[in-house]
C-alpha cells in the first residue's frame, strides 16, 4: 500500500492500488476555504514558507481532484526550493508530482518524477522515504502493465523495509505485493501476501488499511468463486469502514457483496446491495462508481427478464460513463440493450445498440493495444538505459583495480572510449534527425486522429440527442397495452425508417367511445417527427379534452389547428397529415370511420372491403367548400378486422423486380392472415415486408394499426 510520507502530512486519503478507495474528509467547501487561508499568509522571501504553502494548496486540489491546478502549485513549490537547493523540500514535491501524473494516466511523466524523487531520497539516505519512492515507481510499472519492473521495486521496498524494522512499510510492502500479484492474475499468491499484511494491519491497529486487506482478501475467494467466504469477508470489511465514516470504501463493500449475491443468482440480495452502494457512490461523487453500480443493477434486472427496470438503470449509466469517457462500462451498457431489445423482438434498436456496443469495444481493443505498444516501448527504453548503467560502473570498477602501473592499457581503453563517445554522438545526432522527423509525423498522425475523434464524437453527439429524442416521441405514443384492453384483440406494426418517425398512432377513451387512429405526417425522420409531436398534441385537446367523437368532426377541427399553428392561411407552409381514424361505441360496437386520403380495410365474412378516405388532407388544402365525411359500419353478430395504415408498407420497394408492394398486394396479405391472432398477423406481416425489401433500403415509415371486433 502507498502512503504519502511523513512529510506530505497535508494530503488527507491513503492511495489503495487495488480497491482504489480515497477517502475526503472535508467538504469542497470547507477546502476551498483553506485554499483562501493559505493564499493570503504567503509571506514573500519567506521561501520555506512559500513551498509548504504551495505544496498544502497542491494537495487540497489533489482532493478536490483538480489535477492540472494541483500540478501548477507543485511546479510552483519544486522551483522554489530548486532555486534555494533544499532537497528535502524537493523531495516531497516531486514525489506528490509522480503520484498526480500516475493518477492522470500520464504514466512517462509520472515515472519521470518517481525516479527524481528516488534519487533525491537516496542521496539524503532517508529510508523511509526510499521506501516510499520505492513503492511509488513500483505502482506505476504495475498500472502501466510493466509487471517484472514493479516486482523488482516492489521486492527492493520491502527488503530495505525489514533491514530498517519499519513495520508499517513490512506491511505495505505485503499489501502492495498481493495487489501486485493479482494484476498478474495469480491470486494464490496475492492471497498469501494479502492474508501476511491483514496480520501486519491488525497488529499495528491500523483500522482502515485492515479494512483494506480484509476487503482484497474477500476480493480474492471472489475471483475463486467462494462466494460464501467471499461474503463474510466484505462484511467484516464494512463494519470496520462503517466505523470509521469511510463513505467510498463503505461503497465498495455494497458493491462488492452486490456482485457475489448476482453470481450466485441471489437477484433480490444482489439489487439491495447495489442499492446500498450507489447511494454512496453519489454521496462521495464517485462517477465511475456510479456509472458501474448502474449498470450492474441493469445486468440484473435483465437477467431476471425485468426489461422495463433494465433499460432504466442501463439509461441512468450511459450519460455518467459518457461524462468520463469510459468506454468499458459503455460497451458493456450498449451490450445490454442489444441482449435487452433483441429479446423483446425489436430488431431495429437491437441493431443500432449492437453498433454502439460494437464502435465501443473496438475502441477499447486499440486502446490495449496502444497501451501494450506503448508499455513495450518504456520497458525496452528501461532496461537499455540499466544495462549502459552497469556496463559503466563495470568499467569504472575496473579501471580502479588495474592502479597506475597500467598506464599504456588505460590509454588504449581511453582511445577506445574516445572513439566509441565520437561513434555514440554521431549516432545521436542521426537518432536525432531521425526523431525529428518522427515527431513531425506523430504530430500529423496526431492532428489527424484528433480531427478524426471530433467528427466522430460529433456523430455520435448528433446520434444520442436525435435518439433521445426518439425516447420521448415514444412516451407521447399510447401504451399499446390499452388498446388490449379496450377491443378484443389488436396489434400495431411500427417501423420507423430513422430514429425517429413521422408515422405516429393515437387511441384513447372519452365517454362510451374509444378512438383510434392512424396518422402520416409530411416527410419522415426529425421533420416528420415535429409534426407527430404536434398532432399528438392536438388530437389530445380535441377527444380527450373538448370530448369531440365524431370522426369528421376530428378531422376538420385537428385540420383547422394545423392550419392556425402553422400560419398556412399567411405563409407557404404546405405541411400536413394523412390519416385514418375510427371512433368505435364500446356499448352498441358501432365503428364510424373518416379518413383524410387514408383508407380503411374491413374484412367480414371472408371479403375484403376498401372504404376509402377523403381527397383532403390534414392542413392546406385547395378544396376549401369539401369537407370530410363519416362512414358508419353497424354492429353485425359475426366477427370484422379493420386495417389502417400509412402508406410506408404498400409504397415499398423489394421483391425480385424491385417494384412497389402496392396496396391491392397488402389488403390481399390481410384477408389472407385475417382468421389468425392479431399478435400472428403482425409476426407475419413484419416477415412479409422484410423479407420483400431484402436488400432494399427503407424508404419511408411503415405503420399498420389492426383490430378486432366479434
């Protein structure tokens, strides 16, 4: 476990490689103040003062994880006491540094101030704090994939920890071992070193970093599926974390314990775990945290074939995990709603959801991959900078040990050294070209990338707001569930041709009569989706409102509201709306019809019959002294199915000609599928239309709206 030194006295949180708990205790308020405090006692000369203030100041924006402000009160610090030549005081600084860039990913810079602050601690020969910087390169190796170099540091921390007795580094060098071993994926191993500092923790009484060890042990029998044991080890942790107000780890344990119940199919212990933890997830402001607990909740709820609940949580994760760019827990969010509506039969959002899973699980792929190249590249660089390291003590050891009376070998050895130095710094001013030349490549390629990532994130922005949108065009629509209940038996084809239709449906019940209706407005996707929204609207104010039944009735008032909202009577506007609509008395089973250039197909005894809607549409129109007329279809003591549609399905093209499907081919589909359950014709209605279009693009939104009448 890494500990800030005694010297960083200011930074208030332990940095636990493995369950990755930072624990603040202040409020940003109360920080901000001491922020202010300390702003207003710098002294100026006061040097010594001015680097304590300004190292205080970094460490309260490490908290408030402001990470480029932290980094400016460092440099600020480090060049005071570069300039004064206080290594002690550097020292500190640098490290601090280290610990920022690491916790930035920027793992080069990061081990660039880690090695600076080893070689400073060495030259004061302060163990303790060798021990730590030991400890601080070790951690950035290991985050950065480089696991041998971490084990070498790791191993040399510990060693220099029991030639000194410092038993809080024994302890830490155990810890960090075990964690170190379980990045490896050898949890055996980490466990015995886990199990080694639990012992190390609880005879130093220190609460939280046992809290710790318990918590990765638990972590351990998770990954060797001993779930039980896994259980009681994350309780135990939560008591002591419990006690000591640590809201993050206290987060973790719920979470933890979450997932152990979820592997075992214990959905109801799983959900109130995970609960419990997202309530502290949002109390500690733990984005990452919050976007994973989410998801895991989702998970759940869909493997208990809740779909409505697991779209909430999956819904809730995205935006938080699109906020820090995690593309892990995006890709994994993305795969849920494409299991999600591939299990609800709605294969167009299942595929643009497998997209999404898709682009993002490739970005994680290349992003390993430049990680592994990249992890290669510093490793190689390492150990060639050791190996000219000891190659030169090598030669300085032996050049002591030939003594002066080799004078003519020591000539020749420097001969040979002058002209390998003259050889090196031919070869680096090549390698410098060279890298030059590179560099102006990498910027390009750079530049490129970064123009390539904007036009993409662009896309995608575009993508999510037009789906959102999407998401509330489908609250607007009735719940088909209503019309089940109302008829006796009905179904709704709906298939948009974008994200979002023009295409919509309306039903609803005011008094003894119930209404359906379906609706084509101008154009399709965002345009024809504003005049969806707005017809929803309207037809709302006239029949749920204003009580208006008659069909015609409807029309002509919903037309008149088109035409005032849309100032059609002052402007060139020509958008509108072709409909069907039935009002239907549910005590006498009457159905009266209207329709605005729409028809209606009623099918009774084994004939297909087209009543055809009025050549006017909804809106502008050149034939103001026509109006609309109603078509009565009286109750009969045998069964009928009305149809009607818009004119997306029968204007499609397919087929082996690529001709229309036409709409004589669509009523005689539908006197052929009449007989069947309304939920089979729109099974073999969907087939029919996608196996004719095949390798036809969609040209237009398709709706179908059937019922039922015994």
């Amino acid at each position: 476990m890494i500990k800030f030194k005694s010297a960083y006295a200011g930074l208030l949180f332990v940095l636990l490689p493995l369950a990755g708990v930072g624990q603040v205790n202040e409020t940003n308020h109360a920080l901000r103040q001491k922020i202010d405090s300390a702003q207003q006692s710098l002294t100026p000369n006061n040097f010594p003062q001015q680097i304590t203030t300004y190292k205080e100041i970094g460490n309260i924006f490490q908290q408030l994880n402001k990470f480029d402000s932290a980094i400016y009160y460092y440099k600020k610090a480090a060049g005071i006491a570069e300039e004064i030549s206080k290594p002690e005081a550097l020292s500190p600084v640098v490290y601090n540094l280290s610990l920022v860039y690491l916790k930035k990913g920027l793992y080069n810079t990061a081990l660039e101030y880690g090695l600076r602050a080893l070689e400073i601690d060495r030259s004061l020969n302060q163990a303790e704090n060798i021990s730590a910087s030991l400890n601080i390169v070790a951690l950035i190796f290991q985050e950065w994939g480089i696991f041998e170099k971490a084990l070498e540091y790791r191993l040399e921390s510990i060693k220099l920890a029991e030639e000194t007795g410092n038993k809080v580094e024994i302890a830490h060098g155990n810890y960090n071992l075990g964690s170190l071993y379980r990045k490896l994926d050898k949890p055996g191993i980490a466990l015995k070193y886990f199990l080694v500092a639990k012992v190390n923790y609880s005879e130093l009484e220190s609460q939280l970093e046992l809290s710790e060890s318990i918590y990765s042990i638990g972590d351990i029998y998770l990954i060797q599926k001993n779930y039980v044991e896994a259980i009681q080890l994350f309780n135990e942790a939560l008591s002591i974390k419990q006690q000591l107000s640590d809201k993050a780890g206290i987060g973790n344990c719920y979470n933890q314990i979450g997932l152990a119940h979820a592997l075992q199919n214990q959905y109801k212990q799983a959900v109130d775990n995970y609960s419990s933890a997202l309530g502290f997830k949002i109390l500690v402001n733990d984005n990452k945290g919050i976007a994973l607990t989410y998801l895991r909740l989702g998970s759940v709820m869909f493997q208990q074939d809740k779909y409505v609940e697991s779209e909430r949580y999956i819904l809730k994760s995205i935006p938080v995990a699109l906020a820090i760019n995690d593309k892990e827990i995006l890709s994994e969010s993305y795969k849920i709603l494409y299991q999600l509506y591939s299990a609800k039969a709605d294969f167009r959002n299942a595929f643009n959801y497998h997209k999404l899973h898709k682009a993002y699980a490739d970005s994680v792929s290349n992003e390993n991959t430049r990680k592994v190249v990249e992890r290669l590249s510093i490793q190689f660089e390492t150990e060639k900078k050791e190996k000219e390291n000891k190659i030169l003590a090598l030669t300085i050891q032996r050049q002591k040990s030939l003594g002066y009376s080799l004078i003519g070998v020591i000539v020749f050895v420097l001969t040979i050294v002058v002209i390998l130095y003259l050889l090196y710094r031919s070869k680096r001013r090549t390698n410098k070209i060279i890298s030059h030349k590179n560099t102006l490549l990498n910027e390009q390629n750079t530049q490129i990338a970064t123009q390539k990532k904007e036009i993409e994130e662009k896309n995608l922005n575009l993508t999510d707001s037009i789906t959102y949108a999407k998401r509330i065009q489908e609250s607007l629509l009735s719940d088909v569930a209503e019309l089940n209940q109302q008829l006796d038996d009905a179904f709704i084809l709906f298939k948009p041709k974008d994200i979002v239709s023009g295409d919509f449906y309306w039903f609803g019940k005011t008094g003894n009569k119930f209404i359906v209706s379906a609706i084509d407005c101008t154009g399709h996707g965002v345009p024809g989706a504003f005049m969806s929204m707005l017809g929803n609207s309207f037809l709302n104010q006239i029949i749920l409102h204003d009580g208006i039944t008659a069909p015609e009735e409807i029309l002509e008032r919903l037309s008149t509201d088109v035409k005032v909202a849309l100032k059609q009577e002052e402007t060139e506007n020509r958008d509108g709306m072709d409909m069907a609509l039935c009002s239907i008395d549910l005590i006498t089973k009457d159905v009266a019809f209207a329709g605005a250039k729409n028809p209606l197909v009623v099918i009774e005894n084994g004939e297909a019959t087209r009543i055809k809607g009025d050549k006017l549409p909804i809106g502008f129109s050149h034939y103001d002294d026509l109006s609309f007329t109603k078509h009565l279809l009286e109750y009969k003591q045998y069964p009928r199915c009305f149809y009607m549609f818009s004119d997306g399905y029968a204007d499609q093209f397919g087929g082996s000609d690529g001709r229309k499907f036409m709409i004589k081919r669509l009523q005689n589909l539908l006197l052929e599928i009449h007989k069947l359950p309304m939920s089979e014709q729109f099974r073999r209605l969907d087939n029919e239309i996608e196996t004719w279009m095949e390798n036809e693009e969609q040209i237009d939104d398709i709706l179908i709206v059937g019922f039922k009448i015994n």
